[in-house]
C-alpha cells in the first residue's frame, strides 16, 4: 500500500515521502497514529507543488544573497571595539560582529554562514574578510579602530 509519511517513522521513512509498505503495517499503525495518510495522485501532486515551490524559494534567496555580496565588493566597514595601548583587543572579532558591522553601516544583512573570517581578529587595523555564496565571493575589508 502507497503512504505519504506526515512524520519521520524510524527505519521506515521520512517525512513527505511516499513509499509503498505493508497493508496491515498501514491499517494498523501508520494511518491511526497519525504517522501517514494514504498517497492518492492528489497528495502526490500537492507534495510535488510543496517541493517545487521550496525549491524556487531557495534559488530565489540564493539570487539574493549574490546580489548583496556583489554590492559589497570592495568595500570596507568600521568596526569600533576596546583594546589595549599596544593595539591587541580585549575580545576577539567574529563573523557575528562583522554580521552586524555591515547591518549597521550599509543596511544589508548577510548570513553569519556567508562571512568567512580566516581568524578571529584579534588586533586593530586592516583586516580581510570574505563573503561567499554558492556562486560568488568578494572581499571586505574591516577596519577595527580603538574604543575610548
């Protein structure tokens, strides 16, 4: 019997796939726990237009997110942050901060994942960053400057 899981059955299938399974396994467990339903052509084609339409929003935020880091290409921010006389920070800088550095200076939000730091910076002055997407990847210098 043909069975679009609603929920992950261990050892049996995953949620949103539909896959053919003991007729007495289904009366008896699946369908009256609520675990699956039967896959008539309607359900099939509802989970298809579900996948598909996922599908589109994912290539969609993709396009997005290449376009934010090409308009950051080249450019710099200004990160403000304590530090000692010698120029060494009390905290070290991260993707987060440089997450928010851009949000603050250019309005723009880039996933933390995006941002590749080579190592946490840890002292004031130019640093190098990159941002990457799956089809792009662009340079950004961060500034740290002392704090008062």
């Amino acid at each position: 019997m043909k069975v679009l899981f609603l929920k992950d059955v261990r050892g049996t299938g995953r949620s949103g796939e539909v896959k053919n399974v003991a007729d007495g396994y289904a009366h008896n467990f699946l369908l009256p726990q609520g675990l699956a339903e039967l896959a008539t052509d309607a359900k099939i084609a509802e989970l298809e237009a579900k996948k598909q339409a996922h599908d589109e929003e994912l290539i969609k935020q993709e396009e997005e997110l290449t376009q934010k880091i090409l308009s950051l290409r080249g450019k710099s921010v200004v990160i403000s942050a304590r530090s000692t006389e010698k120029g060494g920070l009390f905290k070290a800088l991260c993707a987060a901060d440089i997450v928010r550095a851009i949000k603050a200076e250019y309005d723009i939000h880039i996933p933390q994942e995006s941002v590749h730091v080579p190592e946490h910076i840890k002292t004031t002055g130019e640093h190098v960053v990159m941002l990457a997407s799956k089809t792009q990847k662009a340079e950004l210098k961060v500034s740290v400057v002392s704090a008062v």
